[in-house]
C-alpha cells in the first residue's frame, strides 16, 4: 500500500476485532516501528508492554467497561467532552471537528439535544444507557485478542519541565508510526481510554501490569485484525471529517489563513 493511502485510511476501530491472536511477526513489526519514532537528543523516553494473556485483557476489560458506566450515569463525561459532539451532519459539516453521533437506538434519537442537560442525563440513566455502553466497552476490550501498555520514563517524563513536552511529543510520534503500521498489516486500534476518566481505575491497570515506579502508564490501546465486513456498535459515531485548510494552516503570519488549497486538487 503506498504511504500517502495507509494515511488517508488511518482511523479508529470502534467496533469488533477477529479473535485471531496477532502474531509474533506483525507485534514485532509494530514495536520496532515504534522504536523507529524521532526523539528529543534520541532519548528515546518510550517503553511498552503487550498484552495477549486472556485472565489480564478480561481484567482490563472489566475496569474499562466499568468506568465508562461510571462516568456515563454521573455526567462527567458528558460534561467534559460535550464541545466535541455532533447531532447532525449539517453541524458536523460546519464543524468539520468533534464526533457525529450517526448511529442511536430509536428510544434516544429525540432526545439527542437533551444530553448535556439533567433531564436528558436523568432520562439516558433510567434508560441504562450507561449500562448498555458499558457492557459493550467491556465486550470490545475482553474480545480484543492484544493490548498494548504504552509508557514513559519517570527521568524523561518531567510534568512542569520541558523534557516533559519533549518526551510526550516523542511518545505522539511513536504511536502513529504504530497506528499506521496497523492500516498496512490488515489491523485496527482503539484508545482504551475510560479507566483514565474515573479516580482510581486507572491505578488498578497500572497494578495489572506490574508498572515500576521509574516508568508511567500513558495509555492503553486495543488492537486486533479487521474482519471482512465491520459491523457498528448499537451506538456509535463517526469522526472522518476534517478541517479545511483554509481552518488551520496560516501563511507568512498567524493573521492571513492559507487560501486556494480548501478544493482538491486538479488532475
């Protein structure tokens, strides 16, 4: 596949993975690309653990599924993502950013415009609509045949201090060389992000995986091969939009946007 093509088509995998284990060749194809990423003075911050044993996937399956409900019954969630969902296209086209929620059980789709509101916050939980997404959560992690840890080391990684800067951008660069590498080898991922959103899940993982004091878990990634045909979550969104250029890319200085490149271009 050409380079520019894996880019255009590198997205998240919301959905289900096969149950295949991912092989020996393909893990370590993804953790030398990885190892591949550029780093402030090649310092190399990263580290990773992959993670194919059934009991411990089963395990962070659970606390993820668990902490989505979480989240999801109390508002949090809503509260702290809500400039990033869509309703309609019409918004999403405007937009260009965030996540449109395309898909939804008949019962909620009237009541879209309520959910940053107590009422619809009332109404979603008298639903078990946190329930519901939570259980799926936990469906999608435990089916996902590996997961992968992804840390940073305590002497590079610095909050306050600019190697921190450093060590996180190094981090960025390591995981879309992943995330790519995924696209070509017939794979997809997803950030396993919930347990990071209620206090204490996220320790729970760290004690999973046996996390060293000199080392910080940074995120959790599924990942897995992509079936044939990839059916959609009862509920789920989509995010394939992008900004135009003329919406992010400035010329000579911040006060002139870049102009003539919003159209494709010709033959």
């Amino acid at each position: 596949m050409e380079f520019l093509d894996v880019v255009r088509r590198r997205k998240t995998t919301n959905g289900a993975f096969l149950p295949d284990p991912v092989s020996e060749e393909h893990q370590r194809l993804l953790m030398e690309v990885a190892g591949r990423a550029p780093s402030q003075l090649n310092s190399q911050p990263w580290r990773f653990v992959l993670i194919d044993e059934r009991e411990t996937i089963e395990r962070i399956a659970a606390i993820s599924g668990e902490s989505m409900t979480t989240a999801m019954s109390n508002g949090t969630f809503f509260e702290r993502y809500k400039p990033y969902f869509r309703f309609s296209s019409d918004e999403m086209e405007q937009r260009r950013d965030g996540m449109l929620f395309d898909r939804l059980p008949a019962p909620l789709r009237p009541f879209t415009k309520q959910v940053f509101t107590k009422r619809g916050q009332f109404l979603m939980n008298s639903l078990r609509v946190p329930q519901t997404l939570g259980e799926e959560n936990r469906r999608l992690v435990a089916g996902s045949p590996l997961l992968l840890g992804v840390m940073l080391d305590r002497s590079e990684y610095r909050p306050g201090e600019l190697s921190s800067f450093y060590s996180v951008f190094s981090m960025g660069a390591a995981m879309e060389n992943v995330w790519l590498t995924t696209v070509e080898v017939g794979m997809g991922i997803q950030f396993v992000s919930f347990p990071m959103e209620v206090p204490g899940a996220w320790a729970q993982i760290e004690s999973l995986l046996a996390v060293p004091d000199d080392l910080e878990l940074m995120a959790v990634y599924r990942l897995g091969y992509l079936p044939p045909e990839q059916r959609r979550p009862a509920i789920d969104w989509s995010s394939h939009q992008r900004k135009l250029p003329s919406q992010y890319v400035f010329r000579g200085t911040c006060a002139t946007p870049q102009e003539g490149w919003d159209s494709p271009p010709g033959p």
